[in-house]
C-alpha cells in the first residue's frame, strides 16, 4: 500500500545518515534502499545480518482479565492455549471471513497479550479490537515503540555480541525482557531474527552496537519485499486483503482444526461454508519463464486464454536468481508445475505454479 | 563528430551522423536501483517522439523508456538480455540501449547539452 507520507520514523535521522532513499508505505515516509541497493542488501541478509527499521508496524498491548476471550473472539486462535512465550501467526477477519489483517499475536503472562500488526492497518485494527473490547474486560493499549527487525544466519551472534541473549527463544516465541522492550524471534524474511520494540532512547544505544558490527547494515523496504516474497510471506493489501479468506489465501494452517468446526471467532460459519464448498481460487507461487518479471495486477490465462487468476506481488528474486511471484489460480490449476501465462504490457509471459517457498525457510526452531 | 544531447526524462543521445544511440543517464540508473531485465525493441521498429521504446525493469518496477525524437530503430543492444546491470555499471557507454535512425533532426535542437542537464539534475 502506497500512499502520501506522513509520519516520520523517529530514526529518520539515522537513516539519511545512511544515505537512504525514502518513499512512501503506507502512510509512512520509509527507507526504500541504501547505497549498497536492494541487490546487495537482499543477499546481505540472507547471508550475514539484515537491520530493518520497521516502526511504522503497530504495538498493541492487550490486557485483562477478559484478554484471552477478546482475541478468541476477534481472531481464529484459542488464545488460552497459547503458552506464556508463545507466538502466533493469526488475523481479523470479517463475518464473510475476509482477512482484514494478518497478525501475530504473542502470550506474554496469564492476562496479557502483545498484538503486532500491519502499519497501513493499523487504525482499522485499533478501531475493531476497541469495538470489539466493550463485551470483554480488557484493556487495549497502542504502545509508542520503535521497532527493529534483526534478520539473518548471524543474527543471535551479533545481538549476543551486542549484549543481547537470545539462547532463550526459538522460533515464534516472544517475551518482555525489560519492562518496556517486547523481542520475539520472527521475521519477514525466511530467515532466523528476532524483533524488537523499544523505547526510541533505548534504540538508539543498541543500533550504536549492532551498526558497529561489520556482519549488520541497514536494509530498506525494497529488500524486505524481495525476503519476503521469496519466502512465500503474504503482503497485506496485495496478496491477502478483506476481498481473501484463509481458505483461499492457503492459510488454514494458522487456524486450530477443532476451532473451525465449533469455535468463537468471527467468520468461523462463512469460512465453514467456503471449506464445505472448496474454495474457488488458491493462493499460489508463480515462476515465469526467463528473465523477464511478471508483477502485481497482471493477469493471468490457461493456455486457451481464459482469465484463470491475477498476480498479487511479482519481482525478482536475488537469492532465487530468477523472477519470483504470487497470484491466485482457479483451486483445480493450483498445482505445482501448471503452467499459465501472465499478460505483460500486451505480451503473454509464460508462468509456471511454482510451490512456495522458493527459498527455504532457515528458522531456529526449538 | 559526435555531439550528445540530454532530454528531461534523463536519457542521453549520442549523435553520430544520422545515426543516434540512446540511453539512460547515470543518474537515473541510480533512481531505478539494480535493473533485472531490459524488455529491448526490434530493429526496424518506427518510433515517434514520446513512445514508449524500452522498459527497464528494477527489482521492484518496470519504468518506461521513451523516445526522444522521431526515427527507425536500427540495432538494440543485445548484450542486455543476458546482464541487464550493464545499464547500472556503465550506464552513459556499454549500457546504452538502443540505436536509431534520425527521422528529424531539427527535433534535436530542443534538447540539453551536458551542461544544461547537470543544471536541470542540480
């Protein structure tokens, strides 16, 4: 999502330091690259480590003694079930099922809750947890954090060298390790990484060390959409959106099976309907053929020239070597290997469905 | 004798005869960042002023490039299908994009010298 800038990182300062180009996301004036450019920077973090300043995502803390049934309500998750540490990938949905946003949502004690979600959704997201709070006892308290991602094979080193014990966390586990800080080990990239939010003071200090470190450098935005998109990360607003329900969207892992049949979530029946009938179209890794990128809004045919789907997100992959992309297919060609074809400015690219990730997840799991 | 000229659209023409070459300027390889692909012309394609005669696609966009006067494409170059970034490492000589036949040449006299360009860059 693209839009016109108006906030201002709290380390914008740091940036321009750093030669960024900035432009606008979602609201939020944004490092878009560096001057090692998005190449460099995209194999950079698959290689070493990757900081990314992503302070334009939103901290919600959610409290109280009614904490754990509000977000059984507002998202697809038995939230009682979670252990303290524990992470989820989740989201709101609407009562058609439609993804207004995708989240991950992590136990920080018996009563309380850390909620991280999209910058470009944000308010939207304040706006449905608040409505939605009046029937739960719970408190919902927007935090005032920057937000570091820290991406990476070497990242656990460099934040240990930078004072930082990691030894403790695994993959999707998330904890408070001072009062005002809120570090997870997740990620936007396949890689292993942890984020962390933190007062700005605090963040300052600790990028003085992390920058000091040859292994780290800052990565913009540009990057952060090639990681991802490599590793098969949906994009809210381009690959899932409230037009999306998890079915379609390939998503249902992230959804407890017993929930679907009797849970208390919102659109748990319309998604309970779409699953009886089989969803329509699936979310799929799209490969064009050769060199030439395919992107997001083109459409896509069978070989007969039927309109069969539409590409979501498209660029090219630098660990990958070759372009890379996402779209959804009708369900019965979402299959691995289908190949289709992309209309690109009046000329059909051949695409093949293509299994995702198109680079390995490298998480350190417990 | 060859004399270049710059347009706002930051493209460079390199005039030799009646022959033009065309590319992009170094500053504006770095606006676009690490290009992937060059959707090239074919020879013998007619172009007017302003059409679309080359896109360059970065990671992240494809961006039109148009162009600058009237005339027949001769030659694209053809060393860009297999390493795009030669537009990024030498973008105002092995990283030029195409060649053309001059249909007008008087076109040419509404275009910036070097001079001129570094003005309108800043």
């Amino acid at each position: 999502m693209t839009g016109e800038a108006t906030n201002q990182l709290p380390l914008a300062d740091l940036h321009a330091a750093a030669g960024a180009r900035f432009g606008a996301f979602a609201g939020w004036n944004m490092p878009l690259t560096y001057p090692a450019g998005v190449m460099k920077e995209h194999l950079h973090t698959r290689e070493h480590v990757g900081l990314f300043d992503i302070s334009h995502m939103k901290l919600f803390l959610v409290t109280g003694p009614g904490a754990a049934d509000l977000i059984n309500r507002a998202c697809p998750l038995d939230a009682r079930a979670l252990e303290t540490r524990q992470s989820k990938y989740t989201f709101f949905l609407t009562e058609t099922a439609g993804i207004i946003d995708d989240l991950i949502i992590t136990r920080l004690g018996d009563e309380r809750f850390m909620v991280v979600a999209n910058a470009g959704n944000a308010a939207t997201d304040e706006a449905h947890l608040r409505a939605l709070a009046k029937d739960f006892d719970a408190t919902i308290e927007p935090l005032d954090r920057v937000f570091i991602a820290i991406q990476g094979p070497e990242a656990a080193t460099v934040l240990g060298k930078a004072g930082i014990a990691t030894d403790a966390l695994f993959f999707m586990q998330g904890f408070e390790p001072r009062a005002t800080w809120f570090m997870s080990r997740s990620g936007y990239t396949g890689e292993d990484g942890f984020e962390i939010g933190l007062p700005e003071a605090d963040a300052r200090e600790l990028l003085a060390k992390l920058l000091a470190d040859e292994r780290a450098m800052w990565i913009g935005l540009a990057a952060r959409d090639s990681l991802r998109l490599e590793a098969g990360l949906c994009l809210h607003g381009n690959d899932i959106t409230p037009d999306n329900d998890p079915a379609s969207a390939g998503l249902m892992w992230a959804i407890p099976k017993d929930l679907r049949a009797d849970g208390g979530f919102i659109g748990r029946a319309a998604l309970a309907a779409i699953l009886a009938d089989g969803a329509k179209e699936k979310r799929v890794g799209l490969k064009p053929e050769g060199r030439q990128p395919v992107r997001s809004g083109a459409e896509l045919f069978d070989a007969d020239g039927k309109l069969i789907g539409r590409v979501t997100s498209g660029g090219f992959g630098p660990s990958a070597g070759f372009p890379v992309a996402m779209g959804y297919v009708s369900a019965s060609l979402a299959k691995a290997g289908t190949r289709v074809f992309a209309d690109v400015r009046g000329t059909k690219v051949p695409v093949d469905v293509h299994s995702l990730p198109f680079t390995q997840h490298r998480y350190r799991k417990g | 004798m060859t004399k270049t000229y710059f347009t706002e659209d930051h493209e460079w023409i390199r005039v030799e005869g009646d022959i033009a070459t065309v590319g992009i300027t170094d500053y504006a390889q770095e606006q676009l960042g690490d290009l992937v692909f060059v959707d090239l012309p074919e020879a013998g394609r007619k172009l007017a002023k302003g059409d679309v005669a080359v896109v360059v696609e970065s990671v992240k966009a494809a961006s039109d490039v148009y162009a600058p006067i009237d005339g027949d494409i001769t030659e694209a170059n053809a060393t860009l299908s297999s390493d795009p970034a030669l537009v990024n490492s030498a973008a105002s000589g092995d990283g030029w994009l195409w060649k053309m036949k001059i249909a007008n040449a008087g076109q040419l006299d509404g275009l910036m010298d070097e001079a001129g360009y570094k003005a309108h860059i800043g």
